[in-house]
C-alpha cells in the first residue's frame, strides 16, 4: 500500500443484521455484510477494497488449492462498557502473520494494509459487534496463494482478505482431551509455530478418531517421543500443578497464541510461579494421582479459557478437578475478559480502541 492508495468501499444494498437471532449464535457460521480484499501482484499489494461479504472469483488451478500456500490469523473485537469497540492485542496477531508468510514464502504483508484494512472494515460492520457480555467479534484475516499455474513453486500472486463473524463460546462445554501419542501435528524445522491452513488439515483424521470416541480435541505430543506435551488442536494448554504455572516452550513447533502470552503475562504480574518448559505427560498422570494437579485448560482466541476436565493418557481416562474450584483459571478468564470490556485497566496496553 503506498500513501496515494485508499481503500475503496463498495457497500451492501441491503444489510442482513436485522435476520440474526443475538440470542442464539453458532460459532463461525453467521458472517458480518462487509469484507476486506486486497490483492498482490507485481511486488505490491494492490485493489484494497471493502466489499459484500460473499463469493470470490477463482480459478480451479490457484496454487492455494493444490500446494497449500494459505495462512490465517484468528483475533477478537469486543464491545466496550461505554458502547466503544476494542480490538484485543491485533500488532501481534499482524506480527505472526508475518512470521507465517515468511515461513510459507508468501509475500511481506505491511501494517497499513492489515490495520487500515481492518479498521475500515470494523468501522463499516460495527453494529455487527455483539452487545451481550459473553460475546464478540471473532475476525479471520487470511492470505492465500492465487497463481493460475500448475507447478510446485512459490506463487507471484496473492489475496489478502478479512471477513467477521459474531460469535459466542467456541466450545458450549468444559473439554474432554485425548493425549495423542502416535500422530504428529508439527516437529523440528516444520511449520508448527505457522498458522498454516495445512497444518489444521493434517490434524483433521487423528482429531477425528478422538471425537469418535466422545473427546472433543487431541492434546499433541512431540513427534520425536511422544512423551511431552506441546498444544492442542485449538489452543495452547496449561496446567497448575501445586502453586505453579505450567506449559511447553513456545518453540519452533508450537503456536505463539496471543491468549497464551496474555495468561503469562498475568500469572507473572501476579507473582504466580510459571514454568515454561516441556511437559511430559507422566509427570501429569501422576500430579492427577497425588492430586497436585489442580487445573488444566486450554487458551486461544475462539477457545478464550476453555476448562479441561478428562484427559485420556495412554488409554486411561483421567476427570480433573471440578471446574469451580479453579482458581487460577477462572481469575485469567474473567480478568482478560474485564481487561477487554474497559472494566478494568489496561496496564498492559493490549487494547486497541477504534
Ligand atoms: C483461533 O483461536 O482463533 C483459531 O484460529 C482456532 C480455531 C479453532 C478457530
């Protein structure tokens, strides 16, 4: 985006806020009237535009289809207690899809195209935010490879979109896991640590298996071992063992999850213990015998703080402590959520108010 290039606006004749029932919305199925499209080729980033949200033209031999060049972030806005809108921590989601362009050798994607994008799309879909308290926004920026070329290269040509859905709770209930020890989401010198689109496809099958047998997500261990702990198909996990907070490293081969960050951030401001470090799963099994451990929970944009309350290792199912006990998680949840909402100060400066 050079400084002569504005974004053009083309808005829908007819806005479909009116049809959508706010008491009852399905996680990522409703879409806001409005998205931001903006295309590269030549070297840059060119036709920024705000228009209908609906169907783009492509061709059957884009390289997204066929080689996977495609990434995505996932990012939240919430409606304030003075009506403001606020979006949560959006520089780093803007910074690790950088990261993830880099690694997919897709193009540089600069922060006024991301933020002015966004911001206009925000400005025009606004009454879009959700009022109620549980929930928000959920906003999808993504770019994908479109060279008409069959070939295994690095595409020339790209899209940049962001589309948004109101959304409520991700997950409707606490999460049941199974620790996965024969897959393998990511490993040294892989795309773990990118928010690539394949990364998710390959985790389809095994995460398929587990829900057959009723577990709602798999926990990934290392490829190497399979004895430690790294994320969740969703979402980080963290565990609280005695009086301390622990999690895997975020390395090469995990998501940095911008809610995982936010959690340490708080524990560490609060002068709770916290170990990044690998996790091996015995080390849990046995903390849930002796009954040390006290919480187990995912973090992640759509999953926020979901509470884990069965973990299957090796076979064995483990019920966790009760969810109502948990100290530690339900003060990160409703402390992020009082942060977002303008209840309670930002001393970290994570939000960014439109
Ligand atoms: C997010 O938390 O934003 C994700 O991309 C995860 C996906 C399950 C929606």
């Amino acid at each position: 985006m050079t400084e002569t290039q504005t974004i053009a606006i083309q808005k829908v004749s007819k806005s479909r806020l009116p049809d959508v029932d706010f008491d009852h919305i399905p996680f990522g199925r409703i879409f806001t009237d409005h998205m931001f499209v903006a295309d590269y080729a030549d070297g840059q980033w060119k036709n920024l535009r705000i228009q209908p949200y609906g169907p783009l033209a492509l061709t059957p031999s884009i390289s997204a289809l066929h080689y996977g060049q495609s990434i995505f972030e996932g990012m939240k806005a919430y409606r304030m207690e003075d009506g403001s809108i606020n979006l949560f921590r959006p520089f780093d989601n803007l910074k690790r899809i950088q990261t993830s362009a880099e690694r997919m050798c897709m193009p540089f994607l600069p922060e006024e195209v991301f933020m002015e994008g966004l911001k206009a799309l925000l400005h025009i879909d606004q009454a879009w935010v959700p009022e109620k308290e549980t929930d928000s926004l959920y906003i999808r920026p993504f770019m994908f490879a479109t060279d008409d070329y069959v070939g295994i290269r690095p595409s020339d040509t790209y899209s940049f979109v962001i589309f948004c859905c109101p959304v409520g709770a991700y997950y409707s209930e606490p999460v049941k896991v199974k620790v996965e020890t024969y897959y393998s989401r990511s490993m040294e010198g892989g795309t773990g640590f990118a928010k690539a689109a394949g990364n998710y496809a390959a985790a389809l099958y095994p995460a398929k298996q587990a829900q057959a047998k009723g577990y709602h997500q798999l926990v990934w261990t290392d490829s190497k071992t399979h004895q430690f702990i790294e994320e969740s198909g969703t979402m980080n996990v963290m565990f609280v063992v005695g009086d301390t907070l622990i999690t895997a490293p975020a390395d090469e081969k995990i998501l940095k999850g911008v809610t995982r960050d936010s959690v340490l951030t708080l524990a560490r401001d609060w002068g709770l213990n916290v170990e990044e470090r690998p996790v091996r799963v015995s080390e849990i099994a046995e903390a849930q015998k002796k009954g040390t451990l006290k919480e187990a929970f995912g973090t992640g944009t759509a999953a926020t703080i979901a509470h884990i309350v069965l973990m299957n290792i090796e076979g064995e199912d483990y019920h966790l402590p009760s969810v109502e006990g948990r100290v530690w998680s339900n003060r990160f949840l409703k402390t992020l959520d009082d942060i977002k909402r303008g209840k309670m100060i930002d001393k970290f400066a994570w939000n960014f108010i439109l």
